[in-house]
C-alpha cells in the first residue's frame, strides 16, 4: 500500500537534520565485467556485475543556520571532511529504513530571491554498502523523567517521538525508558552519553536554569528500523 512521505526525517549521527523538503535516498549500482568471448551464443555479450556503488543521497531544505546539530554539522562534515553515520527513517507505519556512512560532498544555500525562502542542498557520497531495514522496531513501552515539578508533554505513547519535560525547578533529572529486547542509547545535545538499562533510571542529567537540554534515546532492536525519541528538558526555577 502506497505510503505518504510525511515523517520522514534523515539523521546524521543521533541527530534530526530540520526543515528538510526533499530526501533523495541511496540509488545503488554496480559496474559490469566484460566477460564477452567469441564463441558468446547469438553474436550478444556477455557480462558479470563488477564493483557496487552505494551512490548518494540528496538533501533539499530551508536553510535554518540554529540548527547547529543538523544542518551545521552538514557544513562542518564537508569543511572536515569527515565521514559520518547516516539514517534516513521512513513513517513509522511503513517501518523502514536506510542507514550507512558517507561523507558530505556538497553543501550550499539557495534561493536568495526576493519572493523565495532561502534553501540549502547537501550530498553525501555513500562509503561502503547502505543497510536497508523493513520491519518496524517495537520502540519504547514507557518514557518518564524524574525531576521536581517537571511534567512530560504530551503523555506518553507509542507512536509519540517528539516531547517536553518543562517547568523543573531541581539541579538535575533522569529519564527512564523501557523497551524488552532493545539496545537502548541516550545522547544530550547530539553527544552521546550512556547505554541504557530498560525500565531503569539513567545516571544524573545536570541542568542550568533556563537552558534546554536536548535529550535523544535510540531504540534499536536487531534486524528492525530504529525509533528515536527526543525529550527537550528544560529548568525553569
């Protein structure tokens, strides 16, 4: 069944790049070994795949220079030359999803026109072969973040990936996520900080008064599409 393309995102490392339009996902190829001889049946050559070619991925979106975790880190990736962890993750009702490594081989803004939004464009140059998955992870049973007066919204759920824990007061929180048969990752503001143990509190997060605190938790169970959740912690006495 056809599937709409809204709620897509690509991630580099654990995290989401923002306001992107267009992805153009890995079109692999493979060259050819002529292995055509004179006695080939029918007078038509013959050929065997040679190397393959994990291609590239395009990126299309308007150019937000805040986001310094998503887009910047594209910039910085290209500056670097680094090469870097890649997943594009389809709605989560189709339950698929690309990973790989690449490195970014373009990177510029677009569209400074006087009736247009000014836009960005990224490629990234595929290292090695992409990994498709095609099952849905069963993702988290239960998120929840301790912390004086903090209160997580919306209420959690399954098919919730977006959340706050706002109004805390206290120097500190821990978030608790529980998914059976998960390898459960919590990174705060992209950077990555622990394993979690389902159904059992993280170590101490410090917060600074009016200062969010981004944090990511990757859920990942083996052969299945990743789920990731983010939770934007905030103190606010």
């Amino acid at each position: 069944m056809a599937q709409r393309a809204m709620g897509t995102i690509i991630k580099i490392g654990a995290n989401s790049i923002a306001e992107v339009t267009s992805i153009t996902p890995p079109e692999m190829t493979a060259d050819t070994i002529d292995t055509t001889t004179l006695s080939s049946p029918g007078g038509y050559k013959e050929s065997i795949p040679g190397f393959k070619d994990g291609g590239e991925i395009g990126i299309v979106g308007f150019f937000n220079p805040s986001d310094t975790l998503g887009q910047i880190a594209l910039y910085n990736a290209f500056n670097n030359g680094t090469v870097d962890s890649y997943t594009i993750i389809f709605p989560a009702a189709l339950g698929a999803s690309w990973t790989c490594t690449g490195g970014v081989t373009g990177f510029k803004t677009t569209g400074v026109e006087v009736d247009g939004a000014i836009g960005f464009e990224a490629t990234i140059k595929i290292a090695g072969a992409p990994s498709m998955a095609t099952t849905a992870s069963a993702g988290l049973s239960a998120l929840s973040l301790t912390g004086t007066g903090g209160a997580l919204s919306p209420a959690f759920a399954n098919t919730n990936y977006s959340y706050s824990f706002s109004g805390v007061s206290a120097t500190s929180a821990t978030v608790t996520a529980t998914a059976a048969a998960h390898t459960l990752k919590l990174y705060i503001d992209g950077v990555y900080s622990q394993d979690l143990v389902s159904a059992s509190p993280s170590a101490s997060i410090p917060l600074t008064l009016n200062v969010g605190k981004k944090l990511t938790i990757l859920a990942n169970e083996t052969g299945k599409t990743q789920k990731v959740y983010e939770v934007v912690v905030v103190k606010t006495t």
